[in-house]
C-alpha cells in the first residue's frame, strides 16, 4: 500500500471550479501514477476554510472516483497558508514508486516533489559519491545517474575497437559513433554499450585508468555531457561525476562535493573490492587512486575542481547513511 500525495488551487470558489480542479488533480495523479480503479482503496481530501461552495469528496464522486472510501475534511484557517487549496492522499494497493502530485498554486509547497530537480555530487575517486549518491535517489525517490560509467563506457569502446589512446583522431572516431544508452531496471542503472549491458564489463582497474585518459579528451566529454544534459532536464535525478557542479549542470541549485583523504578512499575500495572477490593490493589501489586524481585533476578540460557555490562534505569520518542524510537535510533548508 502507498500513499500518494498532492494538491492544488482553484481559480474561485464556485461549484464548477471545485469540479475541475478535483478532477484535474484526482486525474493527474491516477495517469502519472500508472493506476487502475481497483488499486485505489480511498482518498482523503481537505480544502481551506475559503473553499464553501462544494465538498471536494462530492467533486471526486461526479468525476468518477465512486468505487473507493472517499472523505473530505477543513483545514483550519492558518494565517499565510495558500488561499483556495485542495489537499489529497491516495492511498493505493502498489508496490512501483509513487510519484507525488502538485499543481498550480499548490507547486510551490513542494517544489522538490513538483518540478525537476537535480542534485551535483562531485569528488574524487572513491570518495563514497556512488553509493551515496543511491542513497539519497532512494531517500528522494529519484533516480542516481553514475556518470562514471558513461566515460567508464567509452574507454570500453576504445579498448574493444582497438584504438591507440594516445591518438585523439583514432579516438575521436570511434566515440563519434559511439552508441551509449543508459536505462534503469528495478531503479538500478544499466549502462547499454552498442546495446549490450556493460555494467559488469566496465568495473575493472584496467578500465578505470582508460576511463580516467579518455575522458580528458573534449570530444569523449562533449559526447558525454550532451547526454548527461539531457537525461538530467527529464527526470529527477543526482549525478555523480567529477564535473557536475562546474561543468555539466553549472546552474543546478544542489550542489555537494565529497572528499576524503587517499588513503581512506583506498582502504574502501579495497574492502569493497575484497567483497566481490578482487586480488588488487591496498598499495595498487592506493598508487591507482593518486593516479587517477594526478589525471583527473589536471587535464585541460573541466578538470575535477569543487564549484565555488559547493557544500564540501569530508567523508573519512562518516558513514555513507550519515552522508546522504546530511545531502538531504541540506537540499530540504534550501527548498
Ligand atoms: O567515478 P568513476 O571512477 O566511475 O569515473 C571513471 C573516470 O571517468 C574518472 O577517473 C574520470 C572520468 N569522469 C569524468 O571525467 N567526469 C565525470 N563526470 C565522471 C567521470
């Protein structure tokens, strides 16, 4: 069972504004929210105290919403609260993510449910950014776009088309016509290369470096930006990257930069990696991360650099719960 909530506000009170505005709320959620009558179990309605020509329930009922428990309360009068509102709560037999409703007025009572929003989290290698950065998608059921992968992708075309990556040409010509989709399957993200599922391919130490050299190309990078650009203006979503905040998404109101020292973040990819049964040295990965943030720090094109307007969050002394919670209670004091 899920509660599904939203709201709107009406033009003026009159019967037929109460009508239209119900309908169109009650209708948006059910479409947005993929749901059938019979999930619908009941909806509960309330309505500002300016709101006396027509009960909101009535209002549900002749728009339809007759097979379910419906119920319609006032709010009380609170100075400064939105004039001429309807609130609602659906609660519905489902298991898929819900997504919330808000409309006209009503938007601005929660833009973080109501609109886009993207959320920066930039750092080094091995700063925590992709877990935590699932973590707070799920907290604010959104989707984690690990941007790592795109570039992790690239370098995969490279090395199985062969080319010398000292060669921008070479490399610039197989990216051109690279064909890199992202999808998501049971809110996990599926990197699509040549429309074979990479995932698994694309998370070995040889790959990382490619990935890190590649991705110093412009070309490789405008390839990649132009997709991460547009994925983020569909959806709601936080992007893990290096370039995010300054590059990718320089406007985004979010923004969040991780760090940690190198030698915490070695020790965690070497943990993580012991799990999944790699036999890389804690002094491999350590000697790979300096490297990787030699590279990726100073190449010529959006190097990895915190953006002025970033909150810095040091990670070597939290967990990555504690981490996400903070990214949240942050996002929730701007909004
Ligand atoms: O986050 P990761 O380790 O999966 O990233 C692999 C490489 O891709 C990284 O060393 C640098 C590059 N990268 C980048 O240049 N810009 C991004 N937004 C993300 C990754």
């Amino acid at each position: 069972m899920k509660a599904i909530r939203g709201a709107t506000t009406l033009a003026a009170d009159t019967p037929d504004e109460v009508r239209a505005g119900v309908k169109e709320l009650l209708t948006a959620i059910k479409t947005k929210n993929n749901l059938h009558s019979e999930e619908i179990v009941c909806i509960l309605l309330s309505s500002t105290a300016d709101i006396k020509s027509l009960y909101p329930a009535k209002a549900a009922r002749e728009a339809g919403f007759s097979d379910c428990a419906l119920y319609s309360s006032l709010e009380p009068d609170i100075d400064g609260s939105l004039a001429l509102c309807v609130r609602v709560m659906v609660l519905a037999e489902t298991d898929r993510p819900v997504k919330y409703v808000y409309l006209r007025g009503a938007r601005s009572l929660r833009k973080d449910l109501s609109e886009v929003i993207n959320i920066a989290l930039d750092g080094p290698a091995g700063s925590g950014k992709s877990t935590v950065s699932k973590l707070v998608a799920k907290k604010l059921d959104i989707l984690s776009l690990d941007t790592g992968a795109m570039y992790r992708a690239a370098a995969l075309k490279c090395l199985k088309s062969g080319v010398d990556y000292a060669e921008k040409s070479q490399v610039e010509r197989v990216i051109d016509h690279i064909d890199l989709k992202v999808e998501y399957r049971d809110g996990r993200q599926l990197t699509l290369l040549d429309g074979e599922d990479v995932s698994g391919q694309i998370r070995t130490p040889q790959i990382s470096m490619l990935a890190s050299y590649v991705s110093a190309y412009p070309s490789v990078r405008m390839k990649m930006v132009e997709l991460q650009r547009k994925i983020a203006s569909e959806v709601s979503c936080i992007l893990d990257g290096r370039d995010i905040g300054t590059n990718v998404l320089p406007a985004c109101p979010f923004k969040f930069f991780l760090t940690a020292t190198p030698e915490i973040r070695a020790k965690r990819r070497y943990n993580e990696d012991r799990l999944k049964g790699s036999a890389q040295s804690y002094e491999s990965i350590l000697k790979d991360i300096n490297e990787r943030d030699e590279q990726d720090r100073n190449r010529a094109v959006a190097p990895l650099r915190c953006a002025a307007d970033a909150v810095v969050i040091d990670t070597s002394e939290m967990t990555a719960e504690e981490v996400a919670q903070t990214i949240c209670e942050k996002i929730q004091e701007k909004i």
